[in-house]
C-alpha cells in the first residue's frame, strides 16, 4: 500500500441522498480508493487514498464526469464552500419566486377560470417557463444519471413533470382523440408546474435549514483570524495568514486574536483561552509561556515566536477534527445507504405497475386515474428525508458538543456513549484540579544538602504530575540547584531511579519501597496515615534500600467532581475510580466523592485488566483519563475520553475529548448521545413511515374506499415538508 492520505473535499451540485449515493459509488471504484463517505447534510466527501495511485485531481475528473464538482484547493476551501452554497441559494431563490409566479395565474385558470377560451393554450404558454427556465436542472440531472445509468430525484421530478406535461400537450392539440371513444381530455399543467414550485421551495427551505447545522463550524472557524502581523528587518506588517513561515515574530496588541501557536519571546499579558479550553479566567503570559491560535489577548502587547501556523494550530485540528466526525456515518447510516440505493429505480418500478394496474381495473376514468396516479408515486417517494435523517441530526449533536467543549472524534464514539454504563475514572487530573502542591516533609534520615538537589534533578526528568509538585517546591520555592546526575530510569507505574556518584537513588509508590526492601519506623507510618487520610498522595526518596524521605502531595478534588458523579448516578452509569495511590489515600479520596468503587495501587496493566473484566461482565465501558499514562486503559475501553485542555496528544488518542478541566461535560456528554441517537431513529421512523405510507395513497390504495386520490401537486408539497421537517427536528437538538 502506498502513501495513505485522507482528505475531505466540499462537494458541489447535489439536490439529494440518490445524489449523495452516486458520488460515493463513483469514487469508491477509483484505483488507489481505501474507503469514501458522503455525507449529504455538509455537502462533503472524506475520502482516503494511496497518492502514488491516484491524485485529488483524478478524483475530481471522476466526479465531474458523473455530473458533480469538488473543490480541491486546501486554502479557503471551506470559504469557497461557504460561497457557492450562498450562489445556490440566492439562485434557488430566484427559481422558486419565478416558478410560483407562473404558478399562481395558473391554478387560477386551470381551477376557477377553466371556461374561459383558449383556456389550455393559455395553461401551455404560462407552464412552458417554468419547465424550460425554472425546472431545467431537474432535466439536466436526470440526463446525466441516465448516461451513467443511474437515477436520483431528478429522475423522479423530471419523469413526473414531463409525463404530465406531454400529456397535456397531447390532449390540448388532440382532444378529439378522446371525444371519439367519449372519454373527457383533461390536461395537468398545473400539476407539472406546482410539483417543480414545492420541489423548488422545500429545497430553498431545506437549505436554510441546513445551513443552520452547521453554526458550530462557522463558529469555531470565526476564531481564525485572516491577517497576521509579522516583524521582519524590525517592521511590522499585516500579511495574510497563509503566507506565515515557522519561526516568524508575529506582534498582538489588545484585544486582538492570536494567529499562531508559539511562544512568547518579548512582552506579557492575559489571554483569554476560553474559546479553547473552556476556563473563563484570563491565564498570565510571560516571557516562555505558549500560546494559541484563535485566543484573545487582553491587556499587555507581546511577540510570539510561530511554531505552528495554518493547519497545523491546535484550532485548525479541532476545526478538522469537528468536521471530520461530522462527516462520518453512524452504523446506522449504511442500512440507509444501501435502502437509498435502490430506492429510485424501486419507485420507478411502483409507478409503473400503478399505471398499469389502473388501466386494467380503473373504470370509465381509469387512463386519467392511472395517470394522475403513477405521477404522484414518482412525485412523493423523494429518498430525501432518508438520506437528511441521519447526518443531520449528527451534524447538530457533533456540533452543540463543540460549543460545549465536548470534541467527538466521529459518529460511531457518539453512538457508542449511549451504551455506556460504566466510567472508569483515573484520580489525578480527571477528578482532581491536577495542580498537587507539596504540604509535608517527613525525613527519615539526618538531612543533607544534596539529598534536595539530588531528588529535584530526579524529578525535573519525570512527567508525572506529582513531579511537578515537588520541582516546583524545591525549584521556586527553595531556589535549589539541581545535581548533575549520572543516570536515569523511569520504571513505569512505580516511580524513578537515577544514579549520583556512583550510588543509585529513587523516588516513587510505595510499590518502588517494596522493591528496594527499605523500613518504614512505626513513628513515621502513624504521621504517614494520617497525610493519607487527608487524601494526600505519597512519593518515597531513597538511596539503595534505605528511606531517606516521605513527601505528602496535596491535589485537591475539583469542585465539579462530586456534582459530576452525582450527576452519572442518576443517569443509572456506575462509577468507578483508578489510582497508583496507596489503600489509604484511595479510599479517603472516594468516600468523599460519595463513597465509589475504587482500585488503589493500579499500574498500567491494572488499569488495562480492570476494564477488560468489567467488559467481560457485558458492561460498556467508558475510561476517563489524560490520554498520556492511561492508554492502555483508554485503548481497550469502548469509550475513551480524555482531559485534554486542547492538547494534540488527547486529540489524537481518544474517541472524546473534553476540552475542559469541568468533568461535568462527562454526563452533559453522555445526556448529549442519548439525545442525538434519539433524534436520528425519530428521522429515520418518520422518512421510513412517510414513504410506507404516502405510496399507496398516492398509487390510489384509498380511492375505492373513499375516492380519495392524491393530486400530484399535494404530493409534491408532501415531499417537501418531509425533508424539512427532518432537518427542522434535528435542529431542535440546539435548543
């Protein structure tokens, strides 16, 4: 397999989901294709392919060739998307006013001035507009799929459209054909042109709705500013942002958006990173401090040195990442796929028996019956409604969860979480602020000086939060220097040893005490209990198998913590805690977060082993941690959910982010799959009932119950409600 790259490209010129259907089948056959979606709601393709096989220009020809259009540009695709979209609609506007104002006069003629003369003349001349002017994209579209041998919605409009009007047509300039056999000739212009004016006005409708699923994307990429300004030979000046190299000094003055990643090399200030990480207060910069693309600087101007620029930036992969999972199909969407599929040529199918079963049985009336009949079915089984059921209502969740902070990688993560009713939460950082602070020192040996300096060198080489606690005590706070040490070694899950002058020292868990045999005196245990009491956790310094320290770090619980399991409680999820900390600690740590299940002294393959036996138990399982120590965990859970605070680690290795340090997005995240799964089985039950039941009715099941038989035009003012009454009902998940 060559060179894998995924890319999702802004499809243009799709009407509907037979649409959609065709262009996924159409680049699926290409050479160098390792899988295409198309997702109709976003009017986009995500596709992956071997780039020594084939190129995004290839897959354009293809899918021009098949009667569409991509845009393949990288920079300002969306834009471009954006903007064609808008031409649509200001087009389709024009069509759908110009189309009713032939319409209108009509329906008059054919319905109350009927007796007027030359009445079906006047009826041909004002429908004629209408088919030629308003309704040619229909014909268009139906004549390039039937080339390639397909259909869509334009089959049905056009077929439906032309029938009636032909017809009309015959019997207006031949109505002796049908005196002669004393049969009354009746024409349907009216039919043809209302069926093109609903068409046309539940598409306008539909796209207005549409358009207003995807806020959270427009939002998100509101945050992008379009101009940067740049220091170069000591001037300032505004480029656009594209032209950004890695390494420039970019100047930000007050209340102006960052444009890069990076760092500061010149200046202070407060940054507003709320639209990021979702904390309300302004963090300090200083000189050092890293900043992101998208924040807003408040106060102080500095310079930032460009580490990341364009789609690099963390903003720009939460945009893609957004986009992608909106993009992506649930499981359920491939039974709709496949059933959209077959859909048209199946209803073509139907309108034909539907004729021919009235010819034979209809009675005195039945041409005019089989007629009218056969146009309604091909008229009210529009597989829009099928193909809007699902990607919208994942469009609007996936979106809202952005607002929210909640980046959810795809639709299977976000189908998956309804499922779940087990969270497995790791302590540190997930459940507490992640800030531990040192409250005590315990020394089991006489100090000396270069037992500090040997511990803070040990530590300024670890990455365990608990490192940072003590580095910052003795670095900061003490002003110690750290040793220079011979050797490092991190043993995972336990703590780490480093080598001084020949003589091996270590600091972690009372796992690495054990291992190394040291003591522990009576005096120090009862002082150590009641630290661990207090929820505090142990770290244990040594020097070969002896105790030299005991150092009690405090993190505390985060004020959300309690009300978050609270909160998971009631929606029936179990809740349960992991922990490299000791029994004590553990157990102080879960009664007060309401008295939870807990395992204490958990390494790695512990964490890994009790998600899988909790899966055995047929529990689906949600694992909660910060991407980095507890991967093992979050790869074998059904859901993985990481703290991120935008970090491009917990992106990547999660199915769900949370961008926020408030763990109360973890059942607002769960609340928020419950209800856009709902959403899309209400589509899905709708589009499905509304064609179940709609064709008969239109093939004339009622008529020799009732005489109830439905005129083409109230079948097409059926069909255009039906797919916007499914992207109205998805859109009501934003409120």
């Amino acid at each position: 397999m060559g060179n894998l790259k995924k890319q999702t490209f802004p499809v243009l010129n799709m009407h509907c989901a037979g649409c959609a259907n065709n262009v996924e089948k159409t680049v699926r056959k290409l050479v160098g294709i390792t899988d295409a979606s198309v997702n109709f709601a976003s009017n986009t393709l995500s596709v992956s392919y071997e780039t020594d096989k084939l190129t995004s220009g290839e897959i354009r020809a293809a899918v021009l060739a098949a009667g569409y259009d991509l845009i393949i540009e990288e920079e300002h695709a969306e834009e471009r998307q954006e903007e064609e979209q808008q031409k649509r609609y200001r087009r389709l506007k024009v069509r759908v006013i110009g189309a009713w104002i032939f319409a209108v006069p009509l329906l008059l003629l054919s319905m109350v001035f009927m007796h007027v003369p030359y009445s079906n003349e006047i009826q041909m001349v004002l429908a004629i507009p209408v088919l030629v002017l308003f309704g040619t994209p229909f014909y268009t579209g139906a004549w390039k799929q039937a080339r390639l041998g397909r259909s869509n919605m334009d089959t049905l409009v056009a077929l439906s459209t032309s029938i009636a009007f032909l017809f009309s047509v015959f019997n207006t300039f031949f109505p002796d054909f049908w005196y002669s056999r004393g049969l009354e000739p009746h024409v349907y212009y009216e039919a043809a042109v209302v069926i093109i004016a609903f068409v046309l006005t539940g598409k306008l409708m539909e796209e207005r709705a549409k358009g207003n699923t995807s806020t959270a994307i427009r939002k998100l990429m509101g945050l992008q500013p379009k101009i940067a300004r740049v220091v170069r030979d000591g001037k300032e000046q505004d480029i656009p942002l594209e032209q950004l190299n890695i390494n420039d000094l970019v100047s930000v003055r007050p209340g102006e958006q960052i444009p890069v990643d990076g760092f500061l090399t010149e200046g202070d200030s407060y940054v507003d990173e709320s639209m990021i990480s979702g904390e309300p207060i302004p963090v300090e910069k200083k000189t050092g401090s890293h900043v992101l693309a998208g924040t807003i600087n408040q106060k102080g101007s500095f310079i930032i040195r460009a580490e990341k620029v364009g789609g690099e930036t963390v903003l720009a992969r939460i945009i893609r990442m957004v986009q992608e999972a909106q993009g992506s199909k649930a499981p359920v969407q491939r039974i709709v796929d496949k059933v959209t599929g077959v859909f048209v040529p199946v209803v073509l199918g139907l309108s034909v028996l539907t004729f021919f079963i009235w010819m034979f049985f209809g009675g005195v009336d039945m041409l005019s019956h089989a007629m009218l009949s056969a146009v309604s079915v091909l008229v009210i089984a529009c597989p829009c409604a099928l193909g809007l059921a699902t990607p919208t209502a994942l469009m609007v969740g996936i979106g809202k969860a952005a607002d929210h902070h909640i980046l959810i990688k795809d639709a299977v993560a976000l189908e998956q979480m309804r499922k779940v009713n087990v969270v497995v939460l790791d302590k540190t950082g997930t459940l507490t602020e992640g800030h531990p602070t040192v409250t005590g020192w315990l020394w089991a040996q006489p100090q000396e000086e270069h037992y500090k300096d040997i511990l803070l060198a040990a530590e300024l080489k670890s990455e365990h939060p608990l490192a940072s606690a003590i580095v910052t005590t003795l670095q900061e706070e003490e002003q110690i220097v750290p040793a220079t040490l011979d050797g490092f070694q991190s043993i995972t899950g336990k703590g780490i040893k480093v080598s001084y002058q020949h003589t091996e020292y270590w600091a972690g868990s009372h796992k690495l005490l054990k291992d190394y045999h040291a003591t522990l005196t009576d005096v120090l245990g009862e002082m150590l209990a009641q630290y661990e009491s207090d929820g505090c956790s142990i770290v244990y310094f040594g020097r070969e198998n002896e105790l030299l320290a005991i150092v009690a770090i405090k993190d505390q619980i985060k004020a959300t913590s309690v009300e978050a399991v609270r909160e998971l409680r009631n929606q029936g999820i179990e809740v349960c805690m992991l922990t490299g900390d000791g029994e004590r600690t553990a157990s102080a740590v879960a009664a007060r977060l309401g008295n939870i299940q807990y395992i204490a002294d958990a390494l790695p393959d512990d964490k890994e082993e009790f998600v899988r036996q909790l899966q055995l138990q047929r529990k689906t399982v949600a694992m909660v941690g910060d991407g980095i120590n507890d991967s093992q965990a979050l790869a074998c859970a059904d859901v993985s959910i990481a703290m991120g605070k935008g970090t491009d680690i917990a992106m990547d290795v999660a199915m769900v982010t949370l961008m926020t340090s408030d763990l109360l997005l973890l059942p607002k995240a769960f609340n928020l799959s419950r209800q856009t799964v709902r959403l899309i089985h209400q589509n899905l039950f709708w589009a499905f009932i509304y064609n179940l039941i709609g064709i008969p009715i239109a093939a004339g099941l009622l008529y020799p119950i009732n005489g109830l038989l439905l005129n083409p035009m109230l079948a097409s003012a059926a069909m255009a409600f039906s797919s916007v009454s499914v992207v109205l009902n998805s859109l009501r998940l934003r409120y």
